[in-house]
C-alpha cells in the first residue's frame, strides 16, 4: 500500500527492462533536476560505475520492484506500455490523494503518458518534463488540461496554496467548469497570477469584485480565495464551495527572554481567532534581531513550518519615521530595553511589504503580536 505523500520523500524512481529503456533511462537521470534512483534490469547494467545510493540493478519480475517504488517514491517513470504498467499496478492503486504520480514512457521514446495522479500527484507535469528530456511527446488526458480551461484542485498550487474542500465538493466544481456550468471566483487575497494562460479564462468562469456579487450570481460552484474565515456556508449555502486558503499573512512577534512556545501559540492562536483570519494562511513570523536564537519563537515558527526572518533595530526603528501612520505608538519601554520603538507592528509590515496593518499590535504580560496582510503587487513589482 502506498504511504501518504507528506511522509513520502520527493524522489522519482525512474525503472527500465529493455535494453532501450535503459538507454533512455540513463538519459533522463543525466538531464532530471529532481532527485531519482534509477532502476535497471541487470542485463543491461553497462558500466560497474553505475552503483550507490542513485542506482540499484534488479532481476526479473519487475512486480516486486514496482511495488517497492510505488510505496517509497512520490513519482515513478516506467519505461514499459502502458497496459504493463496498468496490470502491475492496478492492485496497488488506492487513491489520487495518495497515489505516486505514475509516467510510462514507450521503448522507442516516442510517448510519455501521464497514467496515474496527473493533477493531484503532479503526474501531467512529470510527463511534460520527461518528454522534454527525451525529445518526447507528452500525452496528458486530464479534462481540464485537454480543454484548456481551470483545474479546480490546481489552483494556487504553484504559490502553496491549500484546497479546502472534500472530495464530493472538488469532484462537483471540478465537473462544473469542465461542463460548461457558470462558476464564480472571488479573490481576497493571495498572488493575483493565477491564471497563467495569455488566453482570457472560459466563458463559464467569472471573476466577481465582490463576494455578495458572487453569492447572489447564478453560479452552480464558488472558488473562493481567502484568509478570513467567514461564514461562507451560509452565505454561498447554494453553490458548490471550494475555499482557497493563500500564504498571505505575516505576523511580527515580540516576547521577553524565555517564553515558552505554548505561550506564544497561544497568543497567536486567540489573535487569528478573534479577528476571522486562518492560521493555514500564515506565510511567515518576523520579530528583532536581537530576538535571534530565542527558543520560542524559533519553536513557533517550526510547528507552522513558516520562516523566522529578523529586522534590525534601525530597520525597526525606521518605520515609525517613514510611516507613522501605520504604527500605534512608541513603547519607552521596549526602546529602553532593547533600542527599538516596538517589534510587533514594524515587522509585521516590513515582512509584508504593506502599509498598513490587518491586526494591530495586540499585548500581554509576556509577548506582543500584530498582523499584516502581504502585499502582492508590491512584492511583482519589485521582482
């Protein structure tokens, strides 16, 4: 059975029986930019070089070295048809949200096939880049990738943006812009890319300024890209709903020496709660360079598997001359004991590239917190 693929490393196990396949086979692992094994049949091992870690050689069958693949790599290349490759892994096959991405390329090189996880594995994307290699054709027979047109549990992916929907939901959105259905998007935040065709999206799929806009439409499914953590049940009770979650926000934290991470969750916790904001939208924590090295900080920012990035006082500092505005006030206190005017805020909004915050600083007997929304535009046009 294949292992989930957050605890699968990203690796390809890229396999060949022939004396073709291997040939391509080697090509492809001189050319990958991913980190692979190759697996050859021993009969066509060339060189005694070809040892370690990145090759091992096997003996018919290929079954039990399929299997192996198939539960410890996230993507396998078979150099074998495509009805091989079906009958060996049909008992394996579990499901597109654990299931390696599966690629089978023909012993002339002239098809690569994206056979199993094409969108979800990243299967059609593998097929790409390996017929890219091999001087290929990629064959992608993914609906929405044959139409040209939105694939509902794709979007965002490249920004690391997470799907908040069931199975039922994703499969009914899926079906309604590949059918031709009406479905609305609206934006709220995140990276505004994410339409990368030069061509205008369908005709089916509208882009709504304003969610109530949305929610009155006739659309049949709602995408909808946001940080805040609404009542959308309620107001989209009858569309079909998929929730965007984009890395959009940036909290700027400071605490005192030796504050436990438990304290610090807690506050950051309490603080998305209390103002409608996801905590699957945090990009990053941002707090003074001083604070380098404090284990609860360092602690937080790894549960959240975010960054820690560290501003100097002057940096700090700074803020409160060029952008008054965006700051609540001067703290005597912190500037007495550590040389800045405060940590919270002016991290925040340097972290986000903003000029204002989302969350001002929030304060209790032991840390402070303040949040921002990260400015995209600003962040393109500096690029």
């Amino acid at each position: 059975m294949a292992t989930e693929k957050g605890n699968t490393p990203d690796r390809t196990a890229i396999i060949a029986l022939t004396r073709n396949g291997a040939r391509m086979a080697r090509t492809l692992a001189g050319a990958f930019d991913r980190e692979y094994t190759l697996f050859l049949d021993r009969r066509f091992r060339e060189d005694a070089d070809e040892d370690g870690d990145a090759f091992e050689s096997f003996d018919l069958p290929l079954r039990p070295v399929v299997e192996r693949a198939f539960a410890e790599y996230s993507s396998l290349v078979l150099f074998l048809s495509a009805g091989a490759t079906i009958r060996l892994l049909a008992p394996l096959l579990e499901s597109k949200q654990v299931d390696p991405a599966v690629v089978c390329v023909d012993d002339a090189g002239a098809f690569c096939v994206s056979l199993i996880s094409g969108h979800v594995g990243g299967a059609d994307q593998l097929a790409q880049e390996v017929a890219r290699h091999l001087g290929a054709k990629a064959v992608i027979t993914s609906a929405s990738h044959a139409t040209g047109t939105l694939a509902v549990d794709l979007l965002g992916r490249e920004f690391g943006w997470r799907v908040i929907a069931d199975s039922t939901a994703l499969t009914r959105a899926s079906a309604a812009v590949i059918n031709g259905q009406p479905v609305g998007i609206w934006q709220g935040a995140g990276e505004p890319g994410w339409w990368p065709h030069e061509t205008p999206l369908p005709e089916n799929i509208t882009v709504y300024p304003a969610l109530d806009d949305l929610a009155a439409s006739a659309c049949n499914a709602a995408l909808i890209i946001t940080d805040t953590t609404g009542a959308l049940d309620t107001l989209l009770a009858d569309k079909i709903t998929v929730v965007y979650r984009p890395r959009s926000l940036v909290v700027g934290m400071g605490c005192r020496r030796g504050v436990p991470v438990e304290e610090l969750e807690s506050l950051l916790a309490e603080t998305f709660q209390e103002n409608g904001l996801s905590l699957e939208c945090l990009a990053g924590i941002a707090t003074a360079e001083i604070k380098r090295g404090e284990p609860g900080l360092e602690q937080l920012a790894e549960r959240h598997g975010v960054p820690l990035s560290f501003f100097q006082a002057e940096e700090l500092n700074e803020v409160f001359e060029t952008s008054p505005g965006a700051v609540t006030s001067k703290s005597e206190r912190a500037h007495g004991l550590v040389g800045v005017w405060g940590v919270a805020e002016p991290a925040a909004l340097l972290t986000a590239g903003a000029g204002e915050l989302l969350v001002t600083r929030k304060k209790t007997a032991r840390a402070t917190i303040a949040i921002a929304r990260r400015n995209f535009d600003a962040a393109e046009g500096s690029s």
